[in-house]
C-alpha cells in the first residue's frame, strides 16, 4: 500500500510504530496520572518489571522511527517540491504547535515539541552534510548522551540522525529482505542487555550511574524489541501482528494524543486516588484495545489518521485526499 505522499509503505514499520505505541501508553499511564496529582504507589514487583521491561525502552524507538520517517519524506519531497526542506521546516513547525498544545493541555510530559525542537536545530540542518558525517555525528552523539546521562535531547538528536542515516544508506528499504543473522544478532541484544538490567536493579534512582544504566539498557532492550518483531515477521505471526499493530503505528500521532486524553479521563471518571501496577496495564490494555478496534474501521474508509490528514495538509499546504480511493471508486460506480 501507498503512503500518502504515493511511496510504497514499508510493512515493517507500521508494525514497529505500531508496537512501539504500545510500549510508551504502558510507561505514560502513571506520569499522565500523576500530572493530575493522583498518588502513586510504587514498590511492587509489577513497578520493578515495568522499569526494567517498559520504562525507557520504547521511547527509542519512536525517536529512531522519526529519523527514518523525517529522511523518507525528505527523499519524496525532493523528487515533487522544487523547495522540498521548507516543506519539512513547516511539518516541523506544525508538530511544535500541536505538542506545545499537548503540553499546556492536557500533559507536561509531552514528547512531540522535544521532536520539533531537535527536528528544527539537528535533523534538519544535517540534511546539508554528506551522509558519512550523519552516520558517523549519530553515534558519537549517543556517547555523549550515555556519558552526560541526557536522555532527552542528546538522545534524541543521537537517534535521529542514526534515523537518517539508515535511510541515506538505503538499509530501510532493505528491511523486508533482511537475512539469516536477525536470530542471531537479536540473541546476542538479549544476552548484552542481561547484565545491563542486573546493574540498574542495584542503583537508585539518585545515584550518579543511574542514569546511564536506565539509557543503556533502555538501549538495548528497544533493539532487541525491534530486531525479535523483525524476526516474528518473518514467521506465521506475521499476519497477527500487522492486524495488531499496523493500524495503530498508521495512526501513532492521533493515538498518541488520545492516549492522554483517555488516560485522564478514566483517572477522573472513576476517581482512581492510586494507581497500582494492574491499574496501569488494566488501563493501557483498554485504551489500546479501544484504539486498535477504531484505528481498523477508520483506516478502512480512509487513507490515514485525522490527525495524520492534518498535519499533511499543513506541511504540504494543499488539501490531500483522506477517503479511500477505494471507497470512492465504489461510490463513483454506485452513482
């Protein structure tokens, strides 16, 4: 199937997104409610599993999935828009609206502005550099970012530009014809991530190797994530998955910010004064299952998500088609 700027859609990603999404609601769920300044309690074993398991592993993903998506609809544009880097200033400058209106309504926590902001003065300005120095400026950033202990924007502009350069190298697009050593190289995540996880269960949140021990693993364990989906792919589950996750990671930007919205909705409704480890999953299990039923329906009459026909209308500044062509061609022939 096409993306909506007419290049065929890589499966693989959307499945990605769309687990990834999972991912960061289950780590959103007490920060959101707690924004509300609704008591958390913390503790149980549940807690320790989602820090080691959730917190921090998904949110690299996301990052690294931007930088691809970023350099993919930069390669578009250049092939259809005689300015093709103003487009992505505007798509840009769009997301910073829609997260700063994130942050003051509904969660400080948002994640969206960060992108636009590091999109802005990182991922943009790189455009101009020759693709060895983005391979080479992506790892030496996530250095500093593991040494300095900055998981926020040094991280962010790391996975960004490690985004783009897989795109620049063509090894996205090579993704659905990856071979015999994903088993292989998702075994040795699993095995290096082991003692990373062991080290963080050691520290506390205030001591000075904690967070590089929280980046670290996060690190490894969102490779791992990433390379065994790319594995199940390849195997019977595949059809299971993309009917998981695909609608959700087509429609990430509107679920995301909906996300939010229902979270606190339901700590309100049902007046939720702490919020237990089951709590959390109970709820993110709701929301997602609510999401990807809807996600499904929508994505059969339309192109994308409403959020995503927006943000498309905005950046290329003329009104793109959000029906279904082929919905449109069945009601063309039922006239």
């Amino acid at each position: 199937m096409p993306t909506s700027s007419g290049q065929p859609r890589i499966a693989e990603l959307d499945v990605i997104r769309g687990f990834a999404l999972c991912g960061i609601l289950l780590a959103n769920v007490q920060p959101i409610s707690g924004g509300r300044t609704v008591e958390v309690s913390t503790g149980s074993d549940g807690s320790i599993w989602l820090g080691l398991l959730v917190e921090q592993r998904f949110m690299p993903i996301f990052a690294l999935l931007f930088g691809i998506g970023f350099s993919l609809l930069l390669r578009s544009a250049s092939a259809r828009a005689p300015r093709p880097r103003v487009l992505l200033v505007r798509r840009l400058l769009c997301l910073l609206a829609i997260g700063a209106a994130h942050f003051l309504l509904l969660w400080w926590g948002d994640i969206l502005s960060t992108y636009a902001v590091v999109g802005l003065l990182v991922l943009l300005p790189s455009t101009w550099l020759p693709r060895p120095a983005v391979a080479i400026l992506g790892p030496v950033l996530l250095i500093v970012s593991l040494a300095t202990g900055d998981g926020r924007f040094t991280l962010t502009a790391a996975l960004f530009l490690t985004g783009s350069a897989l795109v620049r190298y063509n090894l996205v697009d090579r993704l659905p014809q990856l071979g015999r050593g994903l088993p292989i190289t998702t075994l040795g995540l699993a095995l290096a991530a082991v003692p990373v996880l062991i080290w963080q269960t050691t520290l506390q949140p205030d001591d000075r190797a904690f967070s590089t021990a929280l980046a670290t693993g996060g690190l490894l364990v969102a490779a791992f994530y990433v390379c065994l989906l790319l594995v199940l792919l390849r195997t019977r589950l595949r059809p299971i998955l993309q009917a998981i996750f695909t609608p959700l990671g087509r429609m990430a930007l509107t679920n995301y910010l909906a996300a939010t919205a229902l979270v606190l909705t339901i700590v309100a409704v049902f007046d939720l004064q702490t919020i237990a480890t089951t709590d959390v999953v109970l709820i993110a299990a709701a929301i997602l299952t609510t999401q990807c039923v809807y996600s499904t329906l929508w994505l059969r009459r339309f192109t994308q998500g409403p959020l995503e026909w927006l943000w498309r209308w905005a950046t290329w500044t003329h009104r793109p088609p959000l029906r279904s062509l082929t919905i449109e061609t069945w009601q063309n022939e039922t006239r």
